[in-house]
C-alpha cells in the first residue's frame, strides 16, 4: 500500500510540474509578444517574419504588424524565396530546415562537422535570384552555397585577417541585393565584404586573380564597421548593418550614408534602441530593426525616420509603455 501511495505522489508531482511547464510555455509563445527578438526577414508580399529564440518559435506579421501565424522552430535567423518557402539557419542544430509559407517542414539538411554540406554554427541565411541557397557557416569561416533541394554546390572564405579578399573569420550575417551582389558581415574581422556572382564560361576578365574565391564568384571591395548584429539591402543597393546600438547605412561601395537609433512612442516621448539584434529591409524599403531590449520591432524609413512598432514582453499588453527601454526625453 505504501508502494502505492508514494507512486500516486510522484505522479501528482511529474503532473504539477508537467502543467508549470505548459504554462510558462503558454506565456512564451503569445501571439505578437515575445520574450527574446532575433532574427528578422521579409517576404515579397511585405510580410516580415520574427524569430524568438527562448520561445523557439517564428512568428509571422502582415506589413502593418499584424500577427498572421506562428510556427515551430530552433532557427537563428530566416531567409524567404521567390516562391515563398522559408529557409531557416539553426545554429545549434548545426543544419537547414526549409519550411512551406505555412510553416509546414519540407527538408532539412546539414549536420555538424567541417566537410562539404556540415556546418558549425550556421548563423544567417539569404537566398538569390536564382533560388541557391548561400549558408553564412559561421565557425567554419566560410559561405556554403545550396541548390533549393539542398543539394551542395560550393562554398568559400578560409579563416583570414583583414588581408586577405575572401577570407573570413567568423562571418555572421549574409544579404543579396536585386543584382546577385553578396554582402557578408565578417564579424571577427569588423568588416563588410561585397561579393559578385559571374558566369566564368564568359566573363572571366571579371573576376580573375586575387578577386576570384571560387569558380562564378568575384570579391569586389570590404569596408570596416563596428557591427556585429545582421546585415540587409534595399532596392536601391544601399546597405544597413546592424549595430548593437543603432543602424548604420552605406553605399554599396562601403561610403556611410547615415546612422539612426532613435524613435518615439504614442505619448510623444523619445526613445533609442540599445540592444539590436537584426535589421530587414521590407516593402517600399523601409527598414525593420528588432530591438531585444524592448521586445518590439521598429519600422523607419530608409532615411532612418521612425514610423511605428509592433510587438512587447510577452505576458505584458501592448498597449503599455516598452518595458526596459532608454527614454531619452
């Protein structure tokens, strides 16, 4: 009988904890609330997409910041193809998982390891015009580039000091403009590195001697910046690092243009984010910044002028003021 008793508690126990856990899980995956912003992309419908790491979950908006539906996940960061599916980078899992528009999974690939296809770390994800899939592998120091299917094609990047065009040490974010220009942050290095896709069947006297990485890839120019958090272009081939405590934009060349950090809430007071994680630059250009230390994303144009938000702490209502952030008056 005793046996019994105490095989009644412990399962009393394992159920009480079991509804703690659901329901702290609850709290965490609340539609439009988040307990960690990360990573950020935009579709072509304008749709911006929000990864929340601590909830494991991807959340999907409408332009107006509008919760549309949310989804699964242990992705670092998201790029979305012309088609719609949806490439995520899983950092821990050291793989690719390729969902539906609808969040459903398609494929996944990779695993951890240095050889062709494996990955240690994969932080970032950007698709081109073509549909190859290009992997920002961080901790292997290189770039991966995928057919759609997952299927390896090449990869580039050695780890490198500044001194080497192509080298990369570290390289945590990757965007592709309209032209099939390749932007990477290369984070151990504090620099931008611009890259150029080309058919070496015809144009080779393009990309020849020290500025050919790989067979249809050219390095073009680099340039120094102290960003560190997410890279993203806009229509017009302007580039916006991310910053831990603002947005920097240069020219395609690596000429800064602006910096911007600064926004204002409903009653008119102004604010500045101070912890930002990624940038994405969405339709009609503006410029998607998500700000983990007030759990919001911020929308400005692509002249760095503040335009509205979405989003706050999970279990705290939106309509409250931001928690945790710096007001500056």
């Amino acid at each position: 009988m005793r046996r019994l008793y105490l095989g009644l508690i412990g399962i009393v126990v394992v159920l009480a904890v079991y509804l703690v856990v659901l329901q702290l899980t609850s709290q965490y995956r609340a539609a439009g609330l988040f307990s960690f912003v990360g990573g950020l992309a935009t579709d072509q419908s304008g749709n911006i997409y929000v990864l929340d790491p601590k909830a494991k979950q991807i959340q999907k908006f409408d332009r107006n910041g509008d919760f549309i539906l949310g989804w699964d996940t242990e992705a670092t960061d998201v790029a979305i193809d012309s088609a719609g599916n949806i490439y995520a980078a899983e950092e821990t899992n050291h793989r690719v998982t390729k969902y539906s528009s609808s969040g459903a999974i398609i494929k996944q690939w990779g695993s951890r390891g240095s050889s062709s296809g494996q990955f240690e770390s994969p932080y970032d994800i950007a698709v081109d015009s073509d549909g190859v899939v290009f992997v920002a592998d961080a901790y292997n120091n290189r770039i991966q580039a995928f057919n759609n299917e997952g299927q390896y094609l090449f990869d580039w990047g050695s780890q490198g000091r500044i001194g080497g065009n192509g080298s990369l040490n570290t390289p945590t974010s990757i965007t592709i403009d309209s032209n099939d220009n390749i932007y990477v942050l290369d984070q151990g290095n504090a620099q931008v590195q611009k890259f150029t896709k080309t058919e070496p069947e015809t144009n080779m006297s393009d990309c020849s001697g020290t500025n050919e990485v790989v067979p249809g890839i050219c390095f073009v120019t680099k340039w120094s910046t102290s960003g560190t958090r997410g890279i993203a272009v806009d229509s017009q081939g302007d580039i916006y690092v991310a910053d831990r405590v603002k947005i920097k934009k240069f020219a395609s060349d690596g000429i800064l243009l602006k910096e911007f950090t600064e926004w204002h809430d409903e009653n008119g007071r102004r604010w500045e984010a101070i912890q930002i994680e990624d940038v994405a630059i969405g339709e009609g250009n503006y410029v998607y910044v998500a700000d983990n230390y007030c759990y919001t994303i911020l929308r400005f144009t692509n002249e760095g002028e503040y335009v509205s938000r979405f989003g706050s702490l999970r279990t705290v209502s939106i309509s409250t003021e931001p928690p945790a952030c710096a007001m500056i008056s």
